[in-house]
C-alpha cells in the first residue's frame, strides 16, 4: 500500500484560504438574493475546498467530460457553495454568484443540469447517493474507467430511508469508486437533527452497512486530505466520511446557533462578518488547481438503436406484453452495449430476466429498493453512459414517485417499465394491481407514456423508449393476448392505431392493452348484430394522437367512449377529453375502474368494474338510446 504524504504547508493554507473564499461568496450571494442556505454553506466549506482543489481530478473548463471525477451535492440547499467552488476553479464567473436565484440566471435555488457541472437535480433531499452510485456502478462495470464519485450527504437527510437503500446497494456492490461525505453540522430546519453529534453512531451505521468509515473533524484541511487519500486506497468497499462540522462555521454568534437555516446574513452584521472572514485569508491572490483525469473514458456513443430484428411474432399469436418487453430489450443489449436493465426482484415477472440472461454483466439487480432502483437508473444514465431501462410492478413506482419526479428536474432520459397493471392481474389482489400508474406519469412534463397492446408495438415501444429524450414509462400487462399488428408494421410517438373502421362506424371505442383486446370483442358482437364501431389503439397516451381521435369522432356523429383498466382519474379517459375539450359537439363516455377492486381472475374482475367487451357493448348501444 502506497504511503501517505502530507500536504506542504503552502497547498494546506491555500485550502483554508479557499474554505473562506467560498465562504464569503455563498455569504454574498445569498445576500444579493436575500435567500438561500448561507450557515449549511458555512459547514461544508473545508470540504468543498479540500474535494474540489486537491483530490478530485477533473478539467474546469469542460465540467462534463466523460473521463472527470463526478461530484452530486445531495444537500442542494447549499448549491452557492458548489457555485462558489466553481467560480474558483474559474468555469463561473465570480459576479454570476450575485445573480443567484435570479429569473434570468442558471444559478438556482438548488442545483439542476442547466449547469454543465451539475449531473442530476438535487433538493429533494435523501436521492443523491442513489444517483451516485449508479455513476460509481457505470464508472466501474460499463465504463471500466478510473474516475471517481463523491457525494456530500447532509445529516438532516440520512432521516430518509433511501439513503440507506443507497447505502446498502454500494456496499453489496462493492464500489470501491464512491466516496460519500456526511456534512454532520448537528442542526436541521427547524431543531437539530436526531442524532446531533453523536459521531459514533454514525459510524457504526455506516460500518453496519458495509463501509469502510473514517470520522473526521470536517474543518481540518489536513485531516480532510489524509481521510480523502486513504478511500482512494481502499479495495472492495465504499467509504463514508463522517464529519463533524458547525453550522454557520466562522460566523460570529451564529455558527452552531439555532434558527440560522435559510436564512441570509443580516444586512447589519454582513460587512464584519465579510471582515472576519477576509482577515484569515493569507494569500488571498494564490490558486490551486485540480489536477486533470485520466483520459481512459470513451466519449458517449449517441447513434440511435434500432433492433437488429423486426419482431418474431405472427398475426394472431398470443403472447403477453410484459413477456414482450423481456425479449425487446435483451434484442436492444444485442444491438447496443450502451443499453442497462435494472429491476426490482421481480425480474422473472416483468421478465428483464431474458435481458439478465442474455447480458448479465449489463443487468444490476437493485431488489426491493425501488426509490434507490429509480435513483441509480438515473445515475446512470447521467452523460448518455448507459441507455438505462428500469422495470418493477406499475403500482410500486409510486413509491418512486419524487425520485421520478426529480428525473424530470434532472433532464434524465431514463426507462422505467411497470408490468402487472389493472385488475387484469387477476388473483393477487389490488395492492398489486397499478391503477393510478398513468396520471401519476402522465403529470410529469418530460414523460413519454407509451402503453402497447401487443407483442409487436411492444419491442417497437422499447426501440422508440431508448431514442427519445425525457423519461419514458412503458405500461405493460400480465394477460396473454393476441397479435394484432404484422412485424413490419411501423409506430412512432403520437400516432395511434384505427385497427378497426368502415364507412358506418357509429361510435369511437379507445381502448389500451387488455381493453382494445375488449373493444375489439365488442366491435364483433356488435358488428353481428350490424353495428359498426370504430377501434383505436393510442399507442402513446403521452402524447396522445389527438387528430386521429378527433377525425374519427367527426366520423362517428361525435361519440367517443373511452376503456381503461385503471382509475377514471388522471388516464385514458382524461386524456381525451383534454384532446377534445375544445372540440365542440363531441361526447366522451369513460369506462373505467371506479373503486378499490379484490382479488378474482381477470376476465371477473373486468367484468365487475366495468371495462369488458359486455360493458363496451352495453355502452354503444346506451349511446344510440341517449
């Protein structure tokens, strides 16, 4: 093992120096702004100074190369301090801090990627180290490269359990690249935090799970730099540094005070407080500079994927989507080494298994952690390294839900694909059965929602989900039902299907998955009788073909009925009557579940909530009545 040399005196006060300087930066900005977090800055200012200009290895004036160390300040609240470091490594300029939070600046309130050195959004505290460790578990299985990943925790948010779901993937995965930094300044928001300074407790929380742990007092430069060095030696385990810091650190009659957080400095005591700081400085003109990565990074592969085979599946096989989504995305491994599965321990349901198996040094098994799944999908995605698909029951992606809501924050273009929707289930009951998966997707502004209803527009699904920027959700279903569209046959986002039409049509009957198998059954029955009605297959509920249903409910006298195996709120139904809303002379007639449903075999249970082929049928023929 290689020994450890201690910094000349020079570079240890330059680092003091530098601690200061982004000290009175976060303080001037946070002034400038009248709000932000200047006492969380304050704590963390030593190791900002020591990670930025003296152990991490990146290029500052290229904060996104491939080959830099990364770095994820899960406590965003104190983004002016990851400014201010940045402002000194000379990529911002130092009179851009005093535009923070402003409306026409990048820097704000918390970090987002609108900043080239940001890789995912932070301030819904406790998802940094998720992020994290999907960067360390690309950097050290996909990318094989030596650049390193550091995440400051604050102690306020280890509260959140998915920073124990974080800490339990690192360690089971030995990532020896991760390094996370506990900002333990004692205080919260609103009292201190549960565990105070209480240092051994921490580390034997963080020894409990793995890792390798040194506490350190975080306003010691030197004993910063050591601790920093001795986690780059170590093999075979993540490290947590555990330091112990002061809120407000170097603020006269604030540091380690109460009711100091986010709050900006007092107009009437900033310029000695400014004074004070300014009076340690020694060398105020001397700059340290990062050393450069290691250039054995590629750059991101950005060509489009396409699957080196159409489906395999003929006209009128049956065959479960969710089965479908296993073989797509294992042909999708085939064609790119960029493309990752990731699943919940339910691999053998939603079937990511025929990926595991065909590639399993791409497949990370993240088991029942699914806030901490959606978090390292994200991580890795970050810098386009992986086209990253994540897949679990459609019902627990809700308990993702501000994970998948911060992707949208973070720009990520990652793949999340829900099996087991509706009460198409069947048996196992409604705590399994998603039924509220697509208002919740649907609510987020950067999602594409694609529900395909069978095999084929299923593997098109996750070939058009893997080129399509924003965060992509797949629904797909546990019923085997039949083919409906030849292999050849071509899909792209926003343009539905009319898999079924003549010149008499006289209703629109949309329906996705297991209910456009439904409408279709209705469309015979009806037909026998002489009844024509019009069948569209959506495709993509986000964003919806709405030409396609407004010109086939001209075509139809107006009348639209809607099928849905999920609540009425926030899905199908809803969003044609967005599509229509301003189209006048159009009814839209919603079937869909209406209540907590139980457990029963599929076809019971569609029949029971109203959203079978009878219920279509009775529906269509309401219509004529009214």
């Amino acid at each position: 093992m290689a020994s450890y040399h201690k910094p000349d005196e020079k570079t240890l006060q330059g680092l003091k120096d530098i601690a200061n300087k982004l000290r009175i930066n976060s303080i001037k900005a946070t002034c400038a702004s009248n709000s932000g977090h200047p006492t969380s800055c304050c704590s963390a200012a030593e190791l900002m100074s020591v990670l930025f200009f003296h152990t991490m290895r990146y290029k500052p004036n290229d904060p996104r190369n491939q080959c830099n160390d990364r770095f994820v300040m899960s406590k965003g609240h104190a983004a002016p301090i990851l400014y201010a470091a940045w402002a000194e490594a000379g990529y911002v300029k130092e009179c851009e801090l005093l535009n923070l939070r402003k409306i026409d600046c990048e820097l704000e309130g918390h970090p987002t990627p609108k900043l080239a050195f940001v890789d995912v959004a932070t301030g819904s505290l406790g998802q940094g180290l998720g992020a994290a460790c999907g960067m360390a578990y690309t950097g050290k299985h996909f990318d094989k490269s030596s650049y390193r990943v550091y995440c400051m925790l604050g102690d306020g948010e280890c509260s959140e359990g998915s920073v124990w779901e974080a800490m339990a993937f690192a360690s089971l995965y030995q990532l020896d690249n991760l390094v996370a930094i506990l900002d333990v300044n004692r205080l919260g928001q609103s009292e201190a935090a549960p565990l105070k300074h209480d240092m051994e407790v921490y580390r034997k929380r963080c020894e409990s799970f793995g890792w390798n742990t040194y506490v350190v007092d975080g306003h010691d430069v030197e004993e910063l730099c050591k601790a920093l060095w001795q986690a780059q030696q170590v093999k075979g385990k993540p490290t947590c540094i555990v330091a112990k810091t002061f809120k407000g650190k170097g603020l006269k009659d604030i540091e380690d005070m109460d009711n100091w957080h986010g709050k900006p400095i007092p107009k009437d005591r900033v310029d000695q407080l400014l004074a004070d700081l300014k009076a340690q400085i020694q060398a105020p003109d001397k700059h340290l500079s990062p050393e450069v990565p290691k250039e054995d990074t590629p750059p991101a592969d950005l060509t489009p994927i396409r699957l080196p085979a159409p489906p395999a599946y003929n006209l009128g096989d049956k065959m479960a989507t969710r089965r479908a989504y296993g073989t797509a995305l294992a042909k999708m491994g085939q064609a790119s080494p960029r493309v990752v599965g990731l699943d919940g321990d339910t691999k053998n349901s939603t079937f990511s298994d025929v990926f595991r198996k065909a590639h399993p040094d791409r497949y990370i098994e993240c088991f029942i952690a699914e806030q901490n799944m959606v978090s390292v999908a994200i991580g890795c995605a970050t810098r386009d390294r992986t086209v990253a698909f994540a897949s679990t029951f459609a019902a627990f992606f809700s308990r993702a839900y501000d994970q998948i809501r911060m992707a949208a924050i973070s720009q990520s273009n990652v793949n999340l694909v829900g099996s087991h929707c509706g009460v198409s289930i069947g048996e196992d009951g409604p705590s399994q059965m998603a039924l509220e998966d697509l208002a919740m997707f649907r609510a987020v502004p950067t999602c594409t929602v694609f529900y395909p209803s069978d095999a084929v527009s299923t593997e098109r699904a996750v070939e058009l989900a893997a080129n399509t920027k924003g965060i992509c959700f797949i629904r797909t279903s546990r019923p085997e039902s039949k083919v409906l569209y030849p292999p050849e046959e071509k899909f792209e986002l926003g343009q539905a299907k009319v898999v079924r039409q003549s010149d008499s049509d006289k209703v629109t009957v949309i329906g996705a998955g297991v209910t456009l198998h439904e409408a279709l059954t209705a469309a015979d029955e009806l037909a026998s009788e002489g009844v024509n009605i019009r069948v569209i297959d959506p495709f993509t509920i986000k964003p919806l073909d709405a030409a396609t249903i407004v010109s086939s409910a001209r075509a139809t006298g107006g009348r639209i009925i809607t099928v849905e195996d999920h609540y009425k709120e926030g899905g199908l139904g809803e969003a044609v009557l967005s599509a229509v809303g301003e189209e006048p002379g159009i009814v839209v007639t919603r079937l869909a579940v209406t209540r907590v449903p139980q457990s029963g075999k599929p076809q019971e249970l569609l029949d029971l909530y109203g959203i079978s082929a009878k219920h279509i049928v009775a529906a269509v023929r309401q219509t004529f009545a009214n």
